[in-house]
C-alpha cells in the first residue's frame, strides 16, 4: 500500500509424507499501520484461491490462543477450532509458556 508491504502470507507444508502433501500451515503478518483495514482477510482469501489452484485441500493455521484479533479473523474466513495446545512453545523474551490455538480449513473442491 503506498509503496510499503502492509503484510505477507505463506504456506508452509505441514507434512514430508506424500499423502499429506495437500495440507499446509498458513502464516499471516499484517504490519501494525495497517491492521484492521481489511488486509489479513484479502491475504487469507487470495492464499486460499491459489492453494486449491495449486493442490492443497486443507489449510492449518496454529495461532497463539490470546491473539483474539487473529482467531476472530480466521474464525471469520471459515477456519474452524480444533482445539488447545498446552504450552507448545516457549516465549524467551515473555519468559512464559504460549498455549496454541490449531485451527484448519477444508476445500470445498475435495
């Protein structure tokens, strides 16, 4: 926007096994100036029409469980609660364990 990246979006596959290799975990970042304008929903939509374009029929998203505006947008984009995971990563610079939210999203093309 004006020259400058408001965000970024990749896949990253989820799996080495073959039988896997339509699943991939969504990583989203939308810079702080431009949260809330609608550029992590166009993000998500735009990964989601290239990834069925390119083979992939589920998209996992693991997202830390006190991010709500994160877990609102995905919820909001179809993505569904899986559930929790408990202290799956260790924050170094909070000095604490994060909990995990794991959310994923199916094709309507399988």
């Amino acid at each position: 926007i004006d020259g400058k990246i408001a965000g970024w979006i990749a896949l990253t596959p989820s799996f080495a096994r073959a039988i896997y290799s339509g699943v991939a975990e969504i990583s989203l970042y939308v810079h702080q100036d431009y949260q809330r304008q609608g550029v992590g929903r166009r993000l998500v939509q735009a990964m989601e029409e290239e990834s069925v374009r390119n083979g992939i029929w589920t998209l996992e998203a693991l997202i830390f469980e006190d991010n709500l505006p994160s877990l609102n947008l995905f919820q909001s984009c179809g993505f569904n609660l899986l559930g929790i995971r408990q202290k799956l990563g260790y924050d170094k610079k909070l000095n604490k364990w994060r909990n995990v939210a794991f959310l994923e999203k199916r094709s309507n093309n399988i």
